[in-house]
C-alpha cells in the first residue's frame, strides 16, 4: 500500500511539473540544449543559460528553469561536453585548456542560440552553473561583457578579476568542501576586499554588484534544491534586470522533480519483494540446512578483497573506458568480488545452474524491471540516463563487473539466515564503499568518486533489498547478481562524464 501511495504522488508530481511552462529540445552544433519559456508569455523576455556540473546532465538544473520561467525568463538549459545527452569528449575530464576551451565553445553555442530565439531580449542574457559549469560561466562572463548577469553555485577556488564579470553571484552549501566555500568568499573579497557573505556589494545598473552566499545544512547537490538558492537567483538576476519587484511572484518548488523521482525509486524498492514473488512463485516446504563458511571467513575475506582492490585500482588506467572514472570503478568492484566468490567456489557453492525456464523467463522481466524502475525517475526527475555514445558499449564492462561483485556477496552470504545474510551483504558493500573512498583520498581513483559516493551507497542499498527479496524465494546466486549489477552499472556507464 504505501508503494502504491508513493508510486501515484510520484506519478503526479512529475505530471504536473511542467505546468506554467513549456520545454522545447533541440540540439546546436552538436550541443544538446532545451528552451524552457512561460506558457503564452508575449513580449521579449531576458534569458537565461544554464549549464550543469561535471558528470551532470540538465536534468540537475531543471529546477531553476521552473524557477526562473514561472517569473518571466527564457531559460536555455544545456548538457556540456561529456556530459548527459551530448556524445562528444570532453578533454582531460574538465581539467586543463583544452578542457576550457571545449566548455567555453558549448556556452558560446548556447548563448548564441538563446539570444536568437523568439521572443528573448539579445540585450538581457545571463549565465547560471554548478560546480564546473559555474567556472566556465565564470570564465565566459569575464571574457563576453554582453553577458548581464553570472550565478555562479560551488565553483570552487579559481582566479576572479575585480572588474568583471558584471553582477556577479556566489553561492555555496555550508556542508560542502572548504575549498568551494573559500571559492565562494574569495570571488566577493577580489573585487571587495573587506566584503562579508549575505551582503550584497556594488551597484547593479552599473555592472558592479556582487553577493557571496553560503547555504546551511547542505552540500555539493544539495544546495541545488534549497529553496533559499532559487530565492537568491531569482532575486539576483531580478535586480541585475532591471526587473525590481514588477516580476510575478510565484511559489519556489526545487525539489517537485526530484522529489517525485525519489517516491518513485522508494515505490520500486517496497514493491521488488512482491513482483519477485508473484514471478518466482513462494518457496514451499523447508529449506535443508545448507553448509556454510565459518563466520570468521565471512567477515575476513571481504577485508582482504577490499585491501587487495585498492592496491589493484591504482594500476588501473583511469581512461580505460571511455566513460570518465567508469573503467577504475568496474575494476574495483570485480576485484572484490571475484576474491568473496574464489573461497566459496572453492568449496563447491553456487552450482546451481540456469535452473527452470521460468527462472531465466523470471530473472529477464527482474532486470527489466530494475533498469525501467531507475531509468525512467532519472530521466525525468534528476539525470539523464539513456545510454548515448560510448555509454552504450562502456556499460557492458560495467555491469559485467558489477554482476561478479554482487555474486560473491550472494555466495559468502549462502547458507545464513536470512537475517545474518543481510548483515553479510551489508559488511561486504559497506567495506567496499569505504575502500573507495580510501582510494579516493589518496589519489588512486578520481575525486570525483567523493561527489557520486552517495549515489552508489544508495544503489548498495537498493540492490541489498532486492536480494534479500529474491533470498526469501530461494533464487539463484545469479538472479540477484544479474539484477544488482545492471542497477549498479546503468548509472555509472550513463551518468559518469565521457573522456
């Protein structure tokens, strides 16, 4: 019941996302973009680019477009190079020249493309991103003085001139990293030394204002859905406009999309147990004791495996896949897994075979079902998530290391309780995830691997519930891992940046 109740206030939330607004994509010079404008809006309305992060795509950054089209703006929204929809490279994963350049002629495409729309004031163009898109917007503002006004949300430390850009905004999550704060700061204090956040500086009819901010209780994506950041931009760019208080005021809604997106995953993981049973068919009878692996081998091995990953990640070449950070990743986890399932295959476990038809029938519409059950929310509610480019075969290699990852799971946990089971697995993906993070602080895996920690801690546990469930009706070792590993690896082959 409660799926189903999470299921309808998904359903109807994204439903109903868009009213007020319509959305038009189109795709320039090989940048993918969408217009986002007010239904029925007459008149020539400022514009808004609006680029996302490394390893984002515009769905992240939809919920300023709702913000920014509901009072009066055309707003481009644009997937950056590597990232999202678009399917070219981007050089050095964002670091570097080249890497610059490449961001620079994207937000040149779309800012020319946005000026020339219908309806949109050539005169009264300005620039929002995150993370490394608010340093190419920086970068781009500072060089384009036609550009108005810049938001610029957890660019990090970076060089800013006094001068420009013009009206420039700084806002940052009080959780995040110092050195995005101090970016924050630091962008204020190069044209006001003695300047202070929450206070706006400078003049904005004369190009000159500047505002730094720091959003409490949040973090890197965080801060994207808090409704003081939209209040912040909306106001920012208001002023920088000339639009004072004659823009409509409406209610500020962040998280609609998102959110809605995050009942729908909450209503496919409550709902698994069920549709697994429904097609597998209730185990009837007692199981027979089953033998089992002592509880130290368990626990140790799973250790071991993550020790031994981290010393094998680093000799992995970080390009190995096209897929940014993607090839470092599939490694790490297949090394853990095929250390947890040697012991146990060594002593004889998970032979069970394909089994009857109707588990192979079965296990088809599972996988089915778990790529539909994450794709689809993504796509809608928070990122992009159809395979595009090198994603389509780059998630091959994923999701094959993924499936050996959660297979030895599945064997070490084999003749436990279910209850002991889940906290084998539980050991297990949580070792691994902080042997990731190890290797992320010392510099074997990108950093990036910090940022997406969440995301995979939250798939982790996603695929916990769905083999418990498919324990419960007594599945194969392969079933489980078959499922768990394309949830694994459809994020990381679709969402991770091409380079």
């Amino acid at each position: 019941m409660v799926a189903v109740v999470a299921a309808v206030a998904g359903a109807v939330g994204l439903g109903t996302a868009d009213r007020g607004i319509e959305r038009r994509s189109a795709v320039v010079s090989g940048v993918p973009v969408e217009v986002v404008r007010p239904d029925g809006a007459a008149g020539r309305l400022p514009g808004v680019v609006v680029a996302p992060g490394l390893s984002a795509s515009m769905q992240l950054m939809r919920g300023f477009a709702d913000t920014l089209a509901r009072r009066g703006y055309v707003v481009e929204l644009v997937d950056l190079a590597g990232g999202g929809a678009s399917t070219e490279r981007l050089p050095g994963l964002g670091d570097g020249p080249a890497a610059e350049a490449r961001l620079d002629r994207d937000l040149d495409v779309a800012v020319r493309h946005l000026r020339a729309a219908p309806g949109v004031d050539g005169g009264r163009i300005g620039l929002l991103g995150h993370s490394m898109g608010a340093a190419a917007a920086v970068r781009y503002a500072s060089s384009h003085p036609d550009v108005g006004a810049t938001v610029a949300i957890s660019q990090g430390t970076m060089p800013f001139a006094a001068t420009s850009p013009r009206d420039l905004l700084l806002v940052a999550g009080g959780f995040e990293f110092a050195g995005y704060r101090d970016g924050a700061v630091g962008g204020l204090r190069a044209a006001y030394p003695q300047g202070r956040t929450g206070v706006t500086y400078g003049d904005p009819r004369a190009g000159t204002a500047r505002r730094a901010v720091i959003v409490g209780g949040t973090e890197h994506v965080g801060v994207l859905f808090q409704p003081r950041t939209h209040r912040e931009v909306a106001a920012w760019f208001d002023r920088a406009f000339g639009r004072g208080g004659g823009a409509p005021r409406v209610g500020i809604r962040p998280f609609q999309r998102a959110g809605s997106a995050m009942l729908l995953y909450l209503a496919a993981v409550l709902s698994f147990a069920a549709i697994a049973s429904a097609l597998l068919g209730r185990p009837t009878g007692e199981r027979g004791a089953r033998a089992k692996l002592p509880l130290r081998l368990v626990l140790g091995v799973p250790v071991v495996a993550v020790l031994a990953a981290i010393g094998v990640v680093g000799a992995i070449p970080r390009g190995a896949l096209p897929v940014g950070i993607a090839g470092p990743l599939a490694g790490f986890f297949g090394v853990v897994g095929l250390l947890c399932a040697a012991l146990p295959v060594m002593r004889g476990k998970g032979r069970e075979g394909l089994g009857r038809p109707r588990i192979v029938a079965s296990a088809a519409v599972l996988v089915v079902l778990t790529v539909v059950s994450f794709a689809v929310p993504a796509q809608l509610g928070w990122a992009h998530a159809v395979p595009v480019g090198p994603r389509v075969w780059a998630l091959i290699p994923v999701a094959v290391c993924a499936m050996v990852f959660f297979a030895g799971i599945e064997l070490l946990c084999d003749g436990y309780s279910a209850r002991a089971a889940v906290l084998i697995h539980a050991w297990t993906a949580a070792g691994a995830l902080a042997g990731l993070g190890v290797a992320a602080v010392f510099g074997l895996v990108s950093w990036l691997v910090l940022l997406v920690a969440p995301l995979i801690a939250g798939l982790l546990v996603w695929q916990g519930v769905q083999a418990a469930a498919l324990r419960a009706v007594r599945a194969p070792v392969w079933v489980p891992a078959l499922a768990g590993g394309v949830l694994l690896a459809w994020p990381i082959a679709v969402t991770m940046p091409i380079g």
